[in-house]
C-alpha cells in the first residue's frame, strides 16, 4: 500500500480540492477514494498519451503543447482552453516570481544609488586596508629602530 501512495495524489489535497468545490455537500469516504483513484487515473492516462506524443517527436522532455495535444486526442478536446489559460496564468506567475526574486527590486533603491554606495564601500574598505597596512609597517620600523639601537648598544 505504501508504494502505491507515492504514485498517488495526496488524499489530503484532493479533500481540501472537494471541500472548496463542494461546501455544503457531503461525500462519503468511498466516493472519495473514487474521486483519488479517478484522478489517478486520469493523471496516467494523460501523461502516458503526451510521453507517447513527447516520444513520437523525439524529444525527452514532455512539455505543456503535449500535454494539450494529448488532451485532445483523447478526447478531452473540451478542457484544452481552460488548460491553456491556466498554462499562460502559471507562466505569467513564474515569470513574476523570477522578476520578484531579484533582491535589487525588492529593496525600492534605484539601482544607481546601490552603485554609488558600493563605490562607497569599496572606498571606505580600500581606506581602511590602507591604515592597517601603515599600522603594520609603522609597528614593523618601530621594531626595526629597537632592534638596530640594541644591537648598537651591545658591546662588539
């Protein structure tokens, strides 16, 4: 039974589906194994037709107009408008994700100004590399200049 349920739809996902289709009607828990093992099906009808089509195009990767054209062949030419809509809906929210991911546009700072106080980091960084580094050969001379008076001062 568990090998079967990794090949299955969620039976969670499909009573949440049920529940906001049908709120006020009660189904029972056999016509809701039905409804999963429909869906199943379907689901591997489906795919099985549009790798066939995917197959018979020589390609290896199943895409969306195969998907439709499998729909259609079987006989399902009816949900192939609503399918397209929400392909081009899905597209359009993939597209503003990526465009929505870009950390620069989630900020509100135009991208010039995000520029400038880069430069300005790398200056102040720059800067301070400068000072560390005087500091060491300062701190280097000093003993140096110990080094050299002590040695003067020992005895030959």
């Amino acid at each position: 039974m568990a090998e079967d349920d990794d090949l299955n739809l969620p039976r969670a996902a499909i009573n949440k589906l049920i529940k906001e289709t049908l709120p006020q009607v009660r189904v029972s828990n056999e016509a809701r194994e039905l409804i999963v093992s429909c869906c199943n099906e379907f689901i591997h009808l489906v795919s099985s037709e549009a790798n066939d089509i995917c197959n018979k195009n020589t390609k290896k990767t199943i895409m969306p107009e195969h998907v439709l054209e499998a729909l259609s062949g079987l006989g399902f030419e009816s949900y192939v408008p609503e399918c397209q809509e929400v392909l081009t809906e899905c597209k359009h929210v993939a597209l503003k994700k990526r465009r929505g991911s870009s950390r620069l546009e989630n900020l509100g700072i135009p991208e010039e100004e995000l520029l400038r106080q880069q430069q300005e980091l790398f200056a102040q960084a720059r800067q301070q590399q400068l000072e560390e580094e005087q500091q060491e050969w300062l701190q280097h001379q000093m003993e140096l200049a110990k080094e050299t008076s002590s040695q003067q001062e020992e005895p030959s």
